[in-house]
C-alpha cells in the first residue's frame, strides 16, 4: 500500500506522524512510504533519515495522492482540495471542530479513521493516551507559568517552599490527562484536588498512585465549593469521540480571583469549561471575567521530540494493520470499525454526528 506523510500544516505545529524509524518498518514490510519534504524537521528528523530509512521524498499533492495518509492534526481547510476517497488516519476530533471539515470529508468520500476513538480490546484509548499524558504534564506547568504576576497572573507560585505547600490545583477528570496534571502539580508542591464519577476508580489511583492528592466527587456544587479559591483549574474531560459536556459554568469562573489561571484540556472536544474558546501557541492565552484561560488545540505540539516518538510508538502497529488490511477489508477488522468516523459519504461516529448536529448524516458502520 501507498503511505502518505504530509507535513502538518496547523499552527506551531511541529510533530510529524511517522519517524524515519517507522517509516523503515513499515516498508520492511512491504508498503510504500511517501513523505512531504521537511514533514519531520520539527520533530528533529531530517530529509535524509527518511532516505535512508527508503522512503520517498515527495510534493504536498504527492503525499496526499496515495492510499493511506497518516497524521498527526486534522486536514485543515487549504488541505481540502486534497481529500479523495483515500484512508486518513489522524486525530480529528470532529465534535469539536468546525463542521466544515465533517463536510469535506463526506462529499470526498473519504475514510476517516480517528485515533482518538479508536478502542482496544479492553476499552481504552491507546493513541490518545500518550498525547493526553504530554498535555496532561503540559497543563500544570502553562498554568504555573501564567500564575507569574508578570503574565497578569495572580502570583501564587506552585511549590513547596521550606516543608510548606503553596498554590490550590483543581483538576477536573481523573483519567489520563487528569493523573498527570495531578502528578506534576503534586510533585511541584501544591495543594492538588480532583474530581471523578467513579469512587473506586478514584479510590484506587489515590492508593496506587497519588497519595497526598484529595479526590472529590464531581458535581456542580463540590466543583463550584473548589473552584472559587483555586488558583489553577484544569479541564480534562472525555467522552469518547462527543463534544465535552461544559462542567465549568461561567458562574463558576466568575467566582475564581483575578489572576487565576484555567487550562482547558478538553478544548479539542470543544471544551469543559463554559468561557474556553480555541487558541494557539502563537497566541495561546486571553483574560475573561480577570481569569487567565489557555486553551491551545494542539498542545502536545510544543514537545515535538517526545510527542513524535510517544505517538508513533503507539499508531504504528495499527498503521501497519490498517495498510495490511486495505479498505476493502477494513470492516471485517472488528478492532478498528469504533476508529472509523466518516465512510462512503456518512458519518459513522453516533457521538460526533450529535455533537455536530449532524444525525441526518449519521449510518452505523455496522450497516455498511
């Protein structure tokens, strides 16, 4: 099969799909990798490593016009006109997009296989986890760095100072966003609290995990009791392939002090927290109701490096699968069918097709 790598085109954008060592995998296997020139130079991986690993250096068009493209981002509006009926396998988020991408990809035909909503045997999400864990990381450490009062923040520092813990961190979500925004806030020295829907679940990463961190059940009173003295609250809430439920009404942001900071995780979905709207890294934060709010869509991007080979690590095996397979085939592959968004003009993702309104559109993958 033909492989596509396209350089990623999104703002500040700097990881790459593949490495030059899956690239060498994948055609040890038999498959032909084509990748647009400069795709890994972000990420630290030059033209030449891709050479040697026996990849094709080729044109946008050309990464494009194969039968299987890979990335990191979802196509964004000027990558359009290169949509076909081909397999694109990325994070796509479409809940949390514009509709206007659902639509090109419907009236292209094309195959849209989500990582995101793709499920292992066991149920869980094994190429959004190690984007959520970088994010998760991510998201103490932007929202301890615009608490610095020369960023307009409250100047609460997060830390332990001679035995004593400064700074309040609400996390809201205990998957795998949430444990490492805890973890880091924990280990930087704050006062670290989350909320959950499951108290065994929460119960157990306590034990397991995070001992000194205080677990909480998640509701609109006991978040609204936490969030108004927090100095960082970070959003990290997941429904598979749905748009995010908006946990954090404005009411609540409105009762947090000047200066204090949220980082809304979830944003891709389009967010948990009712006053978020997208940023980027080139301008990533904006003031409302005195609150600080940075809530980039593509934040793993900024740690290229670990976040290239953290994914590629996990994608690989199911690209090599997906190519192996062919479309043809791919709906006999049971594994992959909850990965599927889009196929033959529907949408075959029930929870983004409510997300974008879009149930008119929506066909089970099942009936195809």
């Amino acid at each position: 099969m033909k492989i596509g790598i396209p350089k990623e085109i999104k703002n500040q954008e700097n990881r790459v799909a593949v490495t030059p060592d899956g690239a060498y995998y994948l055609i040890e296997q038999g498959h032909q990798v084509l990748v647009e020139t400069d795709a890994g130079l972000g990420a630290g991986f030059s033209n030449l490593q891709y050479q040697q690993a026996g990849a094709q250096m080729v044109s946008t068009a050309d990464a494009w016009a194969v039968d299987l493209v890979v990335k990191v981002k979802e196509p964004l509006e000027a990558e359009y006109p290169y949509l076909d009926k081909q397999m694109v396998f990325t994070f796509f988020h479409l809940a949390g997009v514009l509709p206007s991408l659902t639509q090109a990809l419907l009236k292209k035909g094309t195959t849209a296989i989500a990582y995101e909503t793709l499920e292992d045997e066991h149920g869980r999400l094994p190429l959004l986890a190690p984007m959520s864990a970088v994010a998760g990381n991510m998201a103490t450490l932007m929202g301890s760095y615009y608490l610095a009062k020369f960023n307009q923040g409250r100047g609460v520092q997060l830390g332990n100072v001679l035995g004593k813990r400064h700074g309040k961190v609400v996390v809201i979500g205990d998957g795998v966003v949430g444990q490492h925004a805890a973890q880091v806030a924990d280990g930087m020295g704050a006062n670290v609290f989350v909320a959950g829907i499951d108290p065994i679940k929460m119960q157990q990463t306590k034990d397991t995990l995070l001992p000194n961190v205080e677990f909480f059940l998640s509701s609109p009173e006991n978040i609204a009791q936490h969030i108004k003295d927090a100095d960082l609250v970070v959003g990290a809430v997941l429904i598979h392939g749905a748009k995010a439920d908006k946990i954090v009404s404005e009411d609540m942001i409105k009762s947090m002090a000047n200066g204090s900071v949220v980082v809304d995780v979830s944003i891709d979905q389009g967010g948990c927290i009712a006053t978020s709207k997208p940023t980027s890294h080139t301008d990533p934060v904006f003031i409302k109701h005195g609150v600080i709010h940075y809530c980039v869509t593509n934040m793993p991007g900024a740690y290229p490096i670990t976040s290239t080979i953290a994914l590629s690590d996990a994608t690989l095996p199911y690209i090599l699968k997906i190519a192996d397979t062919g479309k043809d085939s791919l709906l006999a592959d049971r594994t992959l069918l909850k990965a599927i968004n889009t196929y033959n003009g529907k949408i075959t993702c029930k929870a983004a097709a409510e997300g974008l309104g879009m149930l008119d559109n929506y066909q089970p993958i099942t009936d195809f």
